[in-house]
C-alpha cells in the first residue's frame, strides 16, 4: 500500500497537471473517476459532447464515483462509461493479460509450456506478441517477457506493496536457473500458435498498462461523445482528443528523486501514449540499497543503466510501454536509439537527476 500511496500522489499531480486550464477561468469539468487495478491506480478525466441546450451540465465528481445532475442521467445514457472503461482493464488483464489467474491466455500458456504443438493464441494477443519480439530483438534483449521466473523469485512488487515482508536477495544458485528458463530467442510464434520451452513463464507486467490504454482509446473512438480524455494507467498515460477550451493536454513528468514532485510537463495536442518506467515505482531497500522491479535480463538483477527514470512519447499504447521498460534496462545511449527506430521520443532521469532527451522530445518538453 506504501508504494501505491506513493502512485496516488503522483498520479494527482499528473491529473491537476492535465486538467489545468491556460487562464484560470472556469471550464466544463470531465467525468473523473479513480480506482486500483492492475494493481495500481487508475484515473480517469473524460470530457464528454455538451448538453445541446447549453450550460455545462456536468456537475462535480468524488472519489471512486461518477456524480451528476439527475436530471441529465437516464437522458444522456452516459453514466457507465467511465465504468465501461474500468470493465475493459478488467477483462484485458483477466482474459489476456495476468500471469496470476487462470481464466487468463498467458496463464494458460504458461501451464502449456513444452506442449507438442504449442498453444493457440487469440488475434490481439499474437498481434501484440509480434510487436514485442520485435522490439526485444532490436533491443538486444533488454526487454524479455519470458522473464517471469527470475520476476518472481525477486518478487519486488509483493515487497514493495507490502504483501509479503523479511526481503532478501535471491539465492545465486537459484537465479541462474531461473535465467536458464528466459530468453525471447527460445520461443516460436507461427500460425496462431505459441511454442514456449517447458518451465518458462511469460510475464507482460513491462506492457500491461500501455495495452491497456490502446484498448480505451479504440473504445473512446467507438462512442463520439467522449471529445477528450486523460486516462493514467499507473505511469502509463493516454491523452485523448481536445479539451473543450482547446489547450493542449499537460502531462508531468515526475521526477524520480522526489517522486511527489515533478520537473515538468509535456504539451500535447489530441492522442498520445505516455510512459514511464521509473526505479522509485516499486522497490524494497536492504542495508541502504535500493533494489527496483525492472531486470535486466542479461543479469538477472535490477537494471543498473545509471538511469532512475524513461519516459517514452508515442502514438501507440503497448510499444511505449514495451520501449520505456527496454530504455531504462538499456540507458540514455542505447535508448535513445531504440526509441528513434521505433519513431517514439524519449526522456531520461539519471541519477544526478541529468536529464536527456531525444531531440523531437525538446518540441513537448517544458521544464519547471
Ligand atoms: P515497467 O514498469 O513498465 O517498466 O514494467 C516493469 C514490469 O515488467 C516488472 O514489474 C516485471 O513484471 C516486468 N519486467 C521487469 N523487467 C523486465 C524486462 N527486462 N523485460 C520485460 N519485462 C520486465
Ligand atoms: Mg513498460
């Protein structure tokens, strides 16, 4: 709960950030909405079409719920949406995504590893497997979903939210075997089907929130009442149409050595994915060192890249997600390059608090 309290503030300066209006005066207030899922926080600020006759009908909106007159309520017919959202996360990580719970695609992958003949997998998620071999490929492996095995017997999220307590580093014996069982190269995609090697684990906790935020954007397409949005995903971030004063969306950009605090923001006009993959999100301490849950898998520990924060720009959900855990595994060098082959911009935070951009990322980037 500590490190998701820590989310929480984080997460509000990122929704004061972007709902801030350019002069002060009084705008038509989104739909706003939190809750935890995925194991994080989510936060929702949707705009949606206004009332025809006129006056901004929307009224003000606690916590966890969706207030409005109810006069407007049975008419509009746009009371479950930012429930229909929280549906979609929902499912994603329970049919596609979760590698705790059996009703999910690549929890029974997993327990098919070595099957003769492999496992078959639905459309969206051989799609997005394709993408994400793509990218550890031309990341030298930095990003690895087969991680699982060594993930877990680090288990830092169950640490850091305070689920299990008495860490300590893994035994050595034990993590080299575990890495034994990792290594994109050692799985097959072909025909609708995954080959994995018996005993490995696929983990897609790098790109579960970027997922998520493709699947509401294609939802908010589908309903042309929602003009804008701010959807925040953990530190996944989806900017979505116009608000309705038309100034530009404002995401800030946390800063990693005071994580309550941020450095700056990004200027964004209509949709983007923003995400940022950062040591101060889940970490235990032990004897004064901090160890974090990004892997690097060439290892088996923390990444060491010299790196505290990434944060990737790009059009596309999964593949910023995907880029910003490779770039913080790779460093400023190397991940400037892979976000520039990917067409995404990026940012790093290193430990000096130096920070280094790509250069198409100076256009959105706006320091305190
Ligand atoms: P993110 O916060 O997006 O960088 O994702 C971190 C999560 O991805 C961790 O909690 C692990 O579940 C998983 N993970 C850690 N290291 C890697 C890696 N090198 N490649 C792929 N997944 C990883
Ligand atoms: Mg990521």
């Amino acid at each position: 709960m500590k490190s998701l309290n820590k989310i929480l503030s984080a997460c509000i300066i990122l929704v004061l950030c972007s709902t801030l209006t350019a002069c002060g005066r009084e705008e038509l207030k989104p739909l706003q909405r939190t809750d935890i899922a995925m194991g994080t926080i989510i936060n929702q600020s949707i705009y949606i079409e206004e009332k025809s006759s006129g006056g901004s009908w929307l009224g003000s909106f606690g916590e966890n719920s969706v207030e409005r007159s109810n006069e407007n309520r049975e008419e509009t017919g746009f009371t479950d949406l930012t429930q229909e959202v929280m549906s979609l996360i929902d499912s994603l990580e329970k049919e596609l995504l979760s590698w705790r719970l059996d009703s999910s695609e690549i929890y029974r992958i997993n327990q098919e590893s070595g099957k003769d003949g492999g496992t078959e997998v639905s459309e969206s998620l051989y799609t997005m497997l394709e993408h994400l071999l793509e990218v550890s490929g031309k990341s030298n492996g930095a990003l690895d979903i087969t991680i699982g095995d060594v993930v877990r017997l680090w288990d830092i999220d169950e640490y850091a939210s305070g689920e299990k307590t008495g860490f300590r580093l893994p035994d050595q014996k034990l993590l080299t075997e575990a890495l034994k069982l990792t290594g994109y190269q050692k799985i097959a995609i072909e025909n609708g089907r995954i080959y994995l090697p018996e005993g490995m684990n696929l983990d897609l906790g790098a790109v579960g929130k970027g997922a998520a935020l493709d699947t509401i954007a294609e939802y908010f397409v589908s309903r042309p009442q929602v003009t804008g949005a701010v959807i925040s995903v953990g530190g996944s971030i989806l900017t979505y149409g116009r608000k309705p004063d038309a100034s530009d969306w404002r995401v800030a950009v946390i800063d990693p050595l005071n994580p309550s605090q941020s450095i700056g923001y990004l200027a964004l006009e209509g949709n983007w994915c923003i995400s940022t993959s950062g040591d101060y999100e889940r970490y235990v301490e032990l004897e004064g060192k901090r160890y974090h849950h990004i892997i690097d898998p060439s290892t088996g520990y923390p990444a060491d890249s010299g790196v505290k924060s990434v944060t990737v720009l790009g059009r596309d959900g999964l593949m910023s997600d995907a880029l910003s855990t490779a770039c913080f595994v790779l460093g400023v060098q190397e991940g400037i390059r892979l976000a520039h082959e990917f067409g995404a911009e990026v940012l790093f935070v290193d430990e000096n608090g130096k920070i280094t951009m790509s250069e198409g990322m100076m256009k959105y980037y706006h320091g305190n």
